[in-house]
C-alpha cells in the first residue's frame, strides 16, 4: 500500500509517521517549497503527546518545548478563577507541552527525513485535482516553479493541506470561504523573566477580550527567562459573519496600533503588564478568528481529510494540532486492519468527524475558557468571592465537561486553591 499525503503541516507529517510505523509506505506533497520554522506557541494535550511519544519523540519534544505543569483562568484583574495542574503533574502518563509551533513541526520534520528519506517530502508541489479509478486514486499536482504538471497515484489519498484545503474543495466545491466570528487573535513571542515556575500558562480577560501568556521555550543557560508566548483575542466591531478584514494567514503581521486600543487600561495583572510583553516581541501576528461548519463526511471513495482540513476550530482549548495528531493515529490504524481501503477510510472517519465536530461547536461557545466569560458577565468589575459568583461545581462543569468532550478527561485529586 502507499498513500499519497497532501500537506505537509503538523497533520500531515504525522500522518506519515504514524503509517511508517505500521508498514504502511507514503509520499507528502506540500506547496510550500521549503519549510521552515514559523508561528508561535500551541499546546499539546496529553492524549496527543501519548500517541508522539509512542512514534519515540517524547525525547525531541523535551528539548524543544516546556512540560506545562499548571494552567490558571483569571479576570481580567488577575483574580482566580479556577486553576487546576496539567499533564503529568495532574496524573496524566504524558505530559502537555507548551511548544513553538515551529519547533513542534521540525520535530515532525526531522524525523520524517530520518526514518522515511528525503524522497518522501516534496515541496513546491500544488494539487489541482484528483480521481478515483478502480483499485487506485490519482492526484494531479502542479510545481509551483514552473508551472509543470505531474500524476501520482496511490491506494489511498488523506487531504491535510489546511483550512484552505484544496482536496476539501474538491469534495464540496460549493462550501464557500471558512466563517469569520468578529474576533481578531494576536499572537507573538519574547523572551522575558521567569513567571512562577516557568511551566504555568495563564489565560485572563473575558468576552470583550483575552490575554493569553505561557512560556514555550527554556535556556538553560538563562534560567530566569523563558521565550514566552502571548495571543490576545478581541471582538472588533464587524458583526459575526461578515468577511475578515484579511485573509487567514497564520504568518500576516500584526500592527501596533490595531491591538494598542484594545489592551490600553483593559488588563491590571500583577505578573506582567501586557503591552510592555507585545512591545518586546517585535514581530507578532494577526489571524480572524475563523473554522468551518463540520461536514457530513470527510472519506469519499479511496479519499479522506484530517487536521484542519477536516475540522477547522477557533484556537481555544489546545485542541487544533492535538486533534490532527489523533487523526493521524486513528488513520493508520484503520488502514493496517486489513479492510479494504474504502472501508477503512470510513471507519476513521466514523471515529473521529463525531468528536471532532463536538469540538468545533464547543469551541465556537468559548470552549473551556468560557468559565472566564461567565464571571466578566456576572462580575464585570471583579469579585470578593468567586464562589458567590460562580460555584466550583458550575465552573467545573465547564472546564472538565469540556475535556470530556476533547477526549482528556481524567479525575484530577488536585482541587483549585
């Protein structure tokens, strides 16, 4: 068997780690002509680091990222919320990390080259259609330099090429551009001084706004700072399902003065102060915060979507490239069952579009983080007691209902202090 993989993002690369491992051979054709190292941090949830660590890459991972060991909720006043411990800190087997997203691809990369050769990764290379004849399906691709056309055929083809996924479009032409909810996310990286532990993430504000700090690198030759990662998400005042003011591009840069108005005086945290962190990054990034509605099938015949090209989802949760390395796994281990290849492509995708789709949805009511919208709602000017505002039962329904749903629920004996 071989599977033709188009995209070679994080779902996509691990997509071909995970059929390597089973004996299953793959090429990824990715548009770009030569990857490198861009974005800033994410977070891996324990279920998806299970499943990496299984490929050996747990001690790549180590160098490249911080195990997070705890996450705070807080207003935007820096009062508590609800704080809980993650990864193995929590009792998970693995860890969460906290990652450049760079890096977490080079990973990816890297061993990709290793244990597949470079022949495996084409770059440069645009799908423009395929088709489907007897036992085999065809991909059409066009080099980006050039403008030249080539063939490949395969026994299976997975679609990983993104929200803007061209094998997505091919499969439903009439969908229409991914949908705009009003909200801006901005997202950058500085190195800055150590907060806490060096492993806390904390995730402040509310409806109108949120502010997003954890450190996604360590030097050890520096221990008292950490490049840290910021994301701030503020609803603008377009109303939801108009067209973004940019296309979606994880790389555009931000400006300073579209994000300057929306944290001037908006946040009082004792740990940092916002603006000063933005002002050191330099460079940072602005993305509409944008998904897609779920669809009714992702595998058509000898084909199939993963990652963001099968469920695109508002970035709350830590739940996008987690989910693409789930997808990943299941795939491969769907097609080395022995079933025919339609089969095994729809019984992947009966595994994983039903949770997925959930997610989505969620994530469009504020996921998790939705436990902060409730007390800026009900105590907009801070609080005395967080109980008298939200119970803990309330505020854990939200917060662990929501990794039941993603699929990292554990019974956690660490209550919130």
């Amino acid at each position: 068997m071989h599977v033709v993989i188009v995209g070679g993002g994080i779902g996509g690369l691990a997509t071909a780690l995970s059929l390597h491992a089973v004996g299953i051979g793959c090429t990824v054709f990715e548009q770009v002509r030569e990857l490198r190292e861009l974005g800033v941090g994410i977070n891996t949830l324990p279920h998806a680091i299970k499943e990496l660590a299984a490929l050996g890459l747990l001690p790549a991972l180590d160098r490249a990222g911080i195990r997070t060991r705890e996450l705070i909720y807080a207003n935007r006043f820096g009062q508590v919320v609800w704080r809980e411990l993650r990864g193995t800190d929590a009792g998970f087997d693995t860890p969460q990390f906290s990652i450049h997203r760079g890096k977490l691809h080079t990973v990816l990369l890297q061993a990709v080259r290793e244990r597949l050769g470079n022949d495996a990764l084409r770059g440069g290379c645009r799908l423009v259609s395929l088709s489907e004849r007897g036992d085999r399906v065809t991909a059409r691709f066009e080099q980006r330099e050039g403008g030249d056309t080539f063939t490949v055929e395969g026994d299976a083809l997975v679609g990983a090429d993104g929200i803007h996924s061209t094998t997505r479009g091919i499969f439903y032409p009439h969908e229409g551009a991914p949908v705009w909810n009003g909200t801006m996310l901005w997202r950058g990286a500085a190195d800055w001084p150590v907060y806490m532990d060096g492993r806390t993430m904390a995730i402040s504000g509310g409806m109108a706004a949120k502010f997003v700090f954890y450190p996604i690198y360590f030097d050890p030759a520096a221990p008292d700072r950490r490049l840290t990662n910021w994301a701030v998400m503020a609803k603008l005042d377009d109303p939801a399902g108009a067209p973004p003011p940019r296309r979606e591009d994880w790389n555009r840069p931000g400006e300073w003065n579209d994000i300057e108005p929306f944290m001037r005086g908006r946040f009082r945290l004792d740990f940092v102060d916002p603006l000063a962190l933005i002002a050191a990054s330099g460079t940072f990034y602005e993305y509409p915060l944008c998904d897609r509605d779920p669809l009714p099938c992702w595998s058509i015949g000898r084909a199939t979507l993963l990652g963001d090209a099968a469920h695109p989802m508002y970035p709350v949760g830590s739940n996008g490239a987690s989910q693409a390395v789930l997808d990943a796994r299941a795939l491969a281990r769907h097609l080395a069952g022995g079933a025919p290849v339609p089969e095994a492509l729809a019984a992947y995708d009966a595994e994983r579009r039903p949770m997925t789709t959930e997610i989505v949805l969620n994530n469009r009511k504020g996921g998790p983080e939705r436990v902060i919208d409730v007390l800026e709602e009900r105590a907009p000017d801070g609080f005395t007691d967080v109980e008298q505002v939200a119970s803990y039962a309330e505020r854990e329904a939200i917060v662990r209902g929501y990794a039941s749903i993603a699929g990292f629920a554990k019974e956690q004996v660490n209550r919130p202090r």
